[in-house]
C-alpha cells in the first residue's frame, strides 16, 4: 500500500488581487495529480510559535505525486502568477501510517 503524502503550506497574501490568479491556475495541476484540500484557510489558533494569515493541506495520493505535481509545468505557471502576489512556506512531506498512540 502506498503512503499518502501532503503539502503543508503557510501563506501571506499581499495582493489578493494577483493571488486570485495562482488560484484560477493551479487547479489544472492539483486535478492532474489527485490532490485533495484537507485545510483551505479558515479558523485557526497559534498554539506555539509564528503563523501566516492562511494555511493550507493538501493530500496527494502517493509522495512520488506530490513532488511531481510541485514540478510539473501546471504548476509552474501558478507559481509564477503568485510571484508578486505573496510569500509561502511549503512543505512536501510523506504521510505515516503506522501505529498510534493507545
């Protein structure tokens, strides 16, 4: 069984203008590659440490997909439509399935 993996993004809007671009664009690539919001926005808390104004996860159904979807020319095109738009930090990261606290 394949793993699932995740995107783990904060991101800062500075011109939600431009920003409104990178969304109409990376559709196409998150469609591509089986990616999945979990967390789009919404309400959050700081718990501990600094934040960013939005965060997002999304699930890709194998790491192999993430990465490829990060890279490929879909993407690509979103990313340079977020240029001047705002600052993200984004995090590819394999999911874990194995045992649980009990």
């Amino acid at each position: 069984m394949t793993t699932k993996a995740y995107w783990i993004g904060r991101v800062e809007v500075t011109n939600m203008d431009a920003y409104k671009n990178y969304v109409a664009l990376n559709g196409a690539a998150f469609s591509k590659y089986g990616a999945r919001f979990l967390v789009r926005g919404g309400s959050f808390e700081v718990a501990e440490g600094g934040a960013k104004s939005r965060n997002v996860v999304i699930e890709f159904p194998s790491y192999e997909q993430a990465v490829a979807c990060y890279h490929s020319p879909e993407y690509s095109a979103a990313i340079a439509a977020r240029k001047d738009a705002a600052f993200v930090d984004l995090i590819i990261i394999n999911g874990y399935d194995g045992p649980q606290p009990s």
